[in-house]
C-alpha cells in the first residue's frame, strides 16, 4: 500500500513544529480530493473519513454513517491522464 506524506507549513509562531499528513495513495490520485485541504473531498466536505485517508477502505462502494450515504454519492474516480 502506498502512502504520501504532506508537510503541512507551521502555524502561528515561528518556533512551532511542522506537522505531516498521511494520504492514501488512493485519495490523491481520486478527481474528487481537495488538493488545497488534503483532509477533504467533494464527498466528505467536513474531512474524509479516517478509515479512508489510512487505505483501509477504498472507497469504490457507498460509505454509510447511520444508515445513510455519508459520500453524496461520489465515489473514488481516479484522474484522468490530463490531470482533470
């Protein structure tokens, strides 16, 4: 399974630490994630769920939070070859 790792700039002051984010290699290649806030996607505006920034659900299938589509019915759809 493969990873990116995002280092994310410091915040606030000039002495406070980096921060890095694990991506599944499946959300950055999917059309619909946010390559601005790599938390979020068009189906998971408020952050995508950790069991799929961990690759540990792919996310080809509906993902259901309390008996409902949780995804607006978007499912991962890799980029194309021109990067759209």
């Amino acid at each position: 399974m493969f990873k990116r790792v995002l280092k994310n700039e410091p915040h606030g002051m000039e002495n406070e630490p980096s921060f890095i984010t694990v991506v599944d290699k499946a959300c950055d290649t999917c059309a619909y994630w946010d390559h601005m806030n790599p938390l979020k996607c068009e189906a998971f505006p408020d952050g995508i769920p950790l069991a799929i920034l961990l690759g540990m659900d792919n996310h080809t299938r509906p993902w259901i939070e309390d008996g409902k589509e949780a995804d607006k019915g978007l499912r991962y759809s890799p980029i194309d070859e021109d990067g759209f």
